[in-house]
C-alpha cells in the first residue's frame, strides 16, 4: 500500500467527476500552438495522468517521489513503449531551473499541484515562453490571488495576468483526496494570449518588474505612495503620480496591471534618463 508523504505535499486525487472537468477545461488538441503536448508535475498513483493519457495528449510527467516510479513504469508501460508517455524522476523546480523549460516544446501544464511549491510553479509556467496554458488545481487561497483582477488586486494576480487571463474554474473539496487536505481546494486557468517578452526588454526587466511589485505590496494596507517612497526617490513616485492623475492616497490593490505597468516604465525611463545625465 502507497502512502502519502507529507513532505512531499502528497494529496492523491481520486474523485472521477473531477478528472473529468479537468480534462474538459484542456484546450482542444488541434490548437496549433500546443499540438497536445502536456507537462504533469506530480503523477502520484497516476490518476490525473491515465485520464490525460487516454484523452491522447503527448504527456511528460515529472515525478520526484523514487517510491512511486516503479509502479507508475508498471502501470503506465505500454504508453512508454509507445513514446507518447515520458516519465521523469525528478523534482520539477530543478528541472526548470536546468533545463529552462519542462519540455523543448509549447505545452500546456496540468497537475495537482503540492501546496507548498505551487506558487513557485506557477510563477515559473508563467515566465516560460513554451508554456503556454497552466490548468492546476491548488489551494483556494492561492488560487484567488492568481485570479484577482483589476480593483481588487495583489501581486499574484498582476504577474498572471499580464499576458494572459486567469480564472477559477471549480472548487474541489476535502473528500475528493486521499488522504484529505485540511483546505478547499480550486482548478485555476491560466491562458496567456501573448509572449511576456512583448512586454518586457528581457528576462532582467521581468526580474526587476517583480521586484517592484513586490515593494508596491510590502505594507498592502499602506498607500502605493508610501510603499514605493520606502524604495525609490520620493519627488519621482510624486511626480509620476501627478503624471497619471493617481490619487496620492491610492492603496496598492486599487489600480489596475495596466497602470502598474506604466508606473514601472515611468520609474525605469526617468532613472535611466537621471544615470545618463550624471554620466
């Protein structure tokens, strides 16, 4: 008998009904920009991984469990045969941060993700040009963030919808996992509609926007004002603020990403603009 390692964040998923729905949210096979390929991170007992594998997408698994892979290569052996069906033992943040990427190809990422990595992962899927749709199901409280939208926003929810929309598809509960979670659960959507590089110089300048983000929401219930005063020269956040016609006291969930946006790039032109002058 399998036991779950909670170390691991093991929580297998058993109910059918939700598999089902899961499968049903993948975009359709024929979409040109993925042609079926999917990445899976944490296969478990292989459920969520026989339903991708029978709905005929092209699957590489990640699986960092050594325990679980020789029932999984017993069970999943003729799809392995077949090539269709890639099994990777190996954690799957290291792998990205590797490979730069968990497959050589545009993928979608479906997996039921461990709780205490899968901020990580998704932040990671989002800065990765192959892939272009993250369907997870994490924890509510997580998936909220990543799906907050304009007026009521957190910095999760700026980097994820930036390229892309986000949106939560269903809740699952509890029962629906062995052992159950102490959480409900949720299956966030992520489809990205355009490369995060049309937005940014290079991979420094998304590095840099994140930074500034996360100064924009240091003290949330601060205004964005202050916040941004504590990191960057006072008179230029001011200034830039009058520039945009933003109330001074604006608190950092009020805006909206395309205004953040603009608030950065200003930020970024006027120092890059103040270096050249001191030079």
């Amino acid at each position: 008998m399998v036991r779950a390692k909670k170390h691991f964040g093991q929580n297998f998923l058993k109910d059918s009904s939700v598999l089902d729905k899961i499968i049903k949210a993948i975009p359709n096979h024929t979409t040109p920009d993925f042609g079926g390929n999917v990445v899976e991170i944490g296969s478990g007992l292989g459920d969520l991984t026989l339903w991708l594998l029978n709905a005929k997408f092209n699957l590489i698994s990640y699986e960092i469990d050594n325990d679980l892979i020789a029932n999984l290569e017993k069970k999943f052996k003729n799809e392995l045969d077949e090539g269709r069906f890639r099994l990777i033992n190996k954690d799957a943040v290291l792998a990205r941060q590797e490979q730069g990427s968990l497959r050589e190809t545009p993928y979608i990422l479906v997996a039921n993700l461990p709780y205490y990595v899968a901020t990580k992962m998704i932040i990671d899927a989002l800065a990765d040009p192959l892939c272009v749709c993250i369907i997870v199901m994490v924890q509510k409280e997580v998936a909220m963030k990543f799906a907050s939208k304009n007026g009521d926003l957190n910095a999760l929810g700026i980097l994820a919808n930036l390229n892309a929309k986000s949106e939560i598809l269903f809740d699952v509960s509890p029962e629906c996992f062995s052992p159950a979670p102490k959480v409900v659960s949720s299956v966030l959507k992520i489809q990205k509609d355009r490369d995060l590089f049309e937005i940014f110089s290079d991979f420094n300048d998304y590095e840099n926007f994140k930074e500034f983000l996360r100064v924009a929401f240091i003290a949330p219930r601060k205004t964005l004002l202050k916040n941004l005063s504590s990191k960057f020269d006072k008179s230029l956040t001011n200034l830039i603020f009058n520039e945009l016609n933003l109330a001074l006291n604006s608190r950092p969930h009020e805006l909206n990403v395309a205004l953040y946006l603009e608030i950065y790039n200003l930020i970024k032109a006027k120092n890059e603009r103040k270096q050249r002058e001191q030079n």
